[in-house]
C-alpha cells in the first residue's frame, strides 16, 4: 500500500477491524461497516486494501459494496438528500420531488454537486410507507414530503440557515 494510505489513522481502524474477525473472507460485510463508518465512503484504494488483507479478488469485494445501497463509493457532499422510491413513495410523487431538485441544484441522483455541497441518493424503501413520500435530509425524515418544503429546506440547508422541520 502506499505510503500516504499507510499513515492514515483510519486505515489502521480498519486493519484493527479486519484482525478483529480473524482475517476471515466471512467478515467481509462488517468489514466494508467499519471501513464506511471510519471514511464515511469507500473508494477504490480502500476496496483493493480490504481485498488484499482479506485475499479477495478486488471484484468480489466491489461486488458486495455495490450491491448495498448503504454503500457510498464517492465522497458525499457535505449535505445529503435521501429519497425513498419504493412503491409507495413513488406513487405518491417522490420521483417529482426528486426531479425538481436535480434541476433546481444542478445535481443528478448517485451525484454530488460541483461545489461539494449536496449529495442526492436513492434508497428502496426506508419502512415508513404510511409518510410517504419520504426524504431524508441530512438524517432528518421528512414524511408526507412536498415539492414545496423539501426545495426550501433544502435552500436553507445550502444558505447556512438553522432549518425547522
């Protein structure tokens, strides 16, 4: 590994991680957890790391952190927007509310605004149907969400404003 990577502190939370569980391939999954939860997102370095360390193949390991949606790939924007698109969101407009935010930020779903700032995701179904539509904004849920509300909150969120639910 490199010698930039080998200085970093949080790689050697993840090496504790992978000793903790034995060097066992089984572990992968809580591996990539602690790997998520130390970087806040998985690149390809950390990928090819866990790979060596657990003598994986490199696709087996990116194999599992893309089939998770918890998994983030990139860097996220320092704020992040989480719609629900299961069934029951869906048919009840989160996919509008989604697409005016992609045109109004300039920012597409799995995305990150040029500047950092915003980061849009897709979930499946965050187990809140009876609020749908769902979209959570920097881990706050906002059930039975509008185009209205969520483009304001969103507004103020990117201002620097203190913003109420």
């Amino acid at each position: 590994m490199a010698t930039s990577t080998s200085l970093d502190k949080r790689l050697i939370l993840v090496d504790k991680a992978i000793a903790a569980h034995g060097n066992r391939k089984d572990a992968l999954l809580e591996i990539l957890h602690t790997a998520q939860n130390v970087y806040g997102f998985l690149d390809k370095r950390i990928l090819l790391h866990i790979s060596e360390k657990l003598k994986l193949p490199p696709s087996q390991v990116y194999g599992v952190a893309t089939f998770y949606n918890y998994f983030k790939l990139k860097k996220p924007g320092s704020h992040s927007i989480t719609f629900c698109l299961g069934t029951a969101c869906y048919v009840k407009g989160a996919e509008e509310i989604l697409s005016a935010l992609e045109k109004e930020f300039n920012v597409k779903r799995g995305g990150t605004s040029s500047d950092g700032k915003l980061s849009l995701f897709v979930t499946r179904c965050v187990g809140a149907c009876a609020m749908a539509p769902n979209v959570i904004v920097d881990d706050e849920m906002i059930g039975k969400a509008t185009k209205e509300v969520v483009l304001d909150k969103v507004r103020k969120l990117l201002e620097g404003e203190k913003v109420e639910a």
